[in-house]
C-alpha cells in the first residue's frame, strides 16, 4: 500500500496520454502480473474448496482460513485487475471507460486490513490450541468465530469509511494504477494505519513468538503426552508453524515494495514502471500464500489428495456418460434404423407376392 505518486483525479477517465508509456518491459510486467493473478485465483480457490469439502478441516482455525481465502479470491480476481486499469487502458483504449479509484482502493485496503486481523485471530485461536487447550473450545465455537470475523470488519470499517471523505488519507489515480496519493492530516493517518494494518500484525508476531518459546520450553523441561493427544498437539504446532510462515511472507511482502520506492528518487524516469514491478511483489503476496497450507500440512495434502481423486473419478464418470450416451444415439440408434428399414422391405415383399 505505497504511496507511489503525488496527485490526481478522483473520478476520471482512465489516462492514454500518462507519462507510462507502452513499451516491451511493460508489457513483460503485465503479463507477469497477470499470470501471478490467474495463480493466485486457481490457489486460493483451490485451497477455499478443499477446506469447504473435507470434514476434518472444518475447525476453528479452518473456518478463519477460509474467510481469509475468500478475501484473496476477490483480490486477486477483481481488484488487483482494477487497480492497474490505468496501465491496461493503455493497450486496449476503451473510449469513455472510467473507474472510481476512490472506491478502488478504498475496498482494496478494506479486504488487505481484514485480512491483518483475520490472521491476528488466527494466532489466537493457535494460541489457546497450544498453551490453553481446555479453553480452546470455547474459541473455537461457531459464535467465537462469528464474533471474530465480525469484528474484523467493524474495526477495519470504522477506520477506512472515513477515507472516502479524504480523512486521514487522499485516494486517486496515479500516472499508473489506482492508489493512496497521501495523507490529509499527519495524525489521523497514523491512527488509522495503526489500526487497520500495525496492530494485528504486530501483535500477531508477539502471539507467535508467545507460542514458540512456551512450547520450546515445555519440550525441554518435560516429554510431552502420549497418544492421541500427543497426535493433537503436534497437529496443531503443524497448523502454528505453517500460519507463522504465512506471516512473515505476508509482512515481507507488504512492506517490501514500500521500503523499496522510498529509495529511488521522484523524479528517476523508470519509478513508473518500477512501482509497477514492486506492486507484482504484493501481488505475490496473496497468490502464494496458500502454498504454505499445501506444502506444511499433511491434513492440507491429505484433503487436496482426495479432492483432486474425487475430481478424477467424477471426471470419469462423466465421461463414460457421455460416451455411452453417444454410442446409445450414433450407433445403436442407427442399427435401429436400419434393422426398420430391412424389416419394412422385407414386409412389402412379402405382400407383393401374396398378391
């Protein structure tokens, strides 16, 4: 969420005369975005589905994930689109096409900032797995988990509604995608950029640190149970582990491109298409977020196993439908016909004679 330029219109047509020119590192750059958009929506749906389709990861922990999918979904499949639509009405010239960056970014940073929070859940529903677990009931339960998401949002929106009035911060369209042009008064911005994006994450890192240096120190003082518990336990460190990774991609990520433009000067001529580069990096940051889950998770592997079985095996049966289907009306169909045909001659025949 970088502020890459200084100034533009609220509601405009989309530029053809901005100073980013179509050249052929552009167009590299827009199909790489592309292509990391397509990848993100077929991840993120992917892993949406499995969850959504296997009993087992149906949990607490499950359902926080996949709210958090389906925020990546509408990222990468409409906003990421919409927010470089500037750049893409560059190769197509739509006449008369305008888009509103003001909503543009204003849903973007909604659905980034839900989703901090949904990941600082996310660490406290590992955090009463692991070092509180006869309470981890309580958390887990449907209306805990409604209450979570609930306050996500309610949070978030109490931050960012104001923007859409230029408070806190000014959205618009910049010589290359729609953005954040700066903030309107010092103070507010850091309130709402506080609370909408550095408090989840931060306290999600104290929640995570929280978690692994209690669990290294139980490991070290005393043999952890046997059993099926012992089997619990581990699974829900394997869920810990992976989602901690997932944090720290997503913190690199984020704060990466930010860090990044701040070193090239304003007036360096390729900051355009640089910001445009960097912006692919928080792109990523999305589109290969489920890779964690499908990678660390033998529960994740097990359930895109029998997902993708189960897709074969429907996919079969489908297809041996079809093909039956066409055999009953190419071939039998037309032995049918024929047969009638014989049959109708041969009873003509039969009545001539008789005559």
């Amino acid at each position: 969420m970088g502020t890459f330029n200084d100034s533009a219109a609220t509601n405009v047509s989309l530029p053809t005369n901005s100073v980013f020119r179509v050249t052929s590192n552009a167009t590299i750059w827009l199909a790489v975005y592309a292509l990391i958009c397509g990848f993100g929506i077929i991840l993120n749906c992917f892993l949406l589905v499995v969850i959504l389709t296997q009993r087992k990861l149906q949990t607490g922990s499950g359902w926080l994930i996949a709210h958090k999918q389906i925020l990546d979904v509408i990222l990468c499949a409409i906003i990421f689109p919409i927010m470089i639509s500037p750049v893409i009405n560059l190769y197509v010239n739509i006449e008369g096409l305008t888009v509103n960056c003001v909503w543009a970014q204003f849903v973007q940073l909604t659905l980034m900032q839900v989703g901090y929070w949904t990941a600082f859940f996310l660490g406290v529903n590992r955090l009463f797995a692991l070092l509180l677990p006869h309470k981890y009931s309580v958390i887990a339960a449907k209306p805990s988990l409604v209450g979570c998401i609930a306050f996500s949002w309610f949070i978030v929106l109490v931050c960012d509604i104001p923007t859409l009035f230029n408070i806190g911060m000014k959205f618009g369209v910049t010589v290359n995608s729609c953005g954040i042009l700066g903030p309107t008064d010092n103070f507010t911005y850091i309130v709402m950029t506080a609370f909408g994006q550095y408090i989840p994450v931060v306290l999600s890192g104290v929640i995570y640190i929280t978690i692994f240096l209690t669990i290294r120190i139980k490991m070290s003082s005393r043999v952890g149970a046997a059993g099926q518990r012992s089997d619990v336990s581990r699974r829900r460190v394997v869920i810990a582990k992976l989602l901690f990774a997932s944090y720290i991609w997503n913190t690199v990520c984020s704060q990466l491109p930010i860090a990044l433009i701040q070193l090239v000067p304003r007036s360096a001529g390729n900051r355009a298409l640089l910001s445009l580069w960097l912006r692919t990096i928080h792109a990523l940051e999305y589109a290969a977020n489920p890779m964690f889950f499908l990678l660390l998770s033998d529960d994740y592997q097990q359930g895109s196993k029998q997902l993708l079985n189960d897709f074969i095996r429907s996919l079969r049966t489908a297809i041996s439908s079809c093909l039956l289907f066409l055999y009953n009306r190419i071939v039998v169909d037309s032995v049918g016909a024929d047969n009638r045909g014989v049959g109708g001659k041969d009873s003509s025949t039969r009545g001539f004679g008789n005559k």
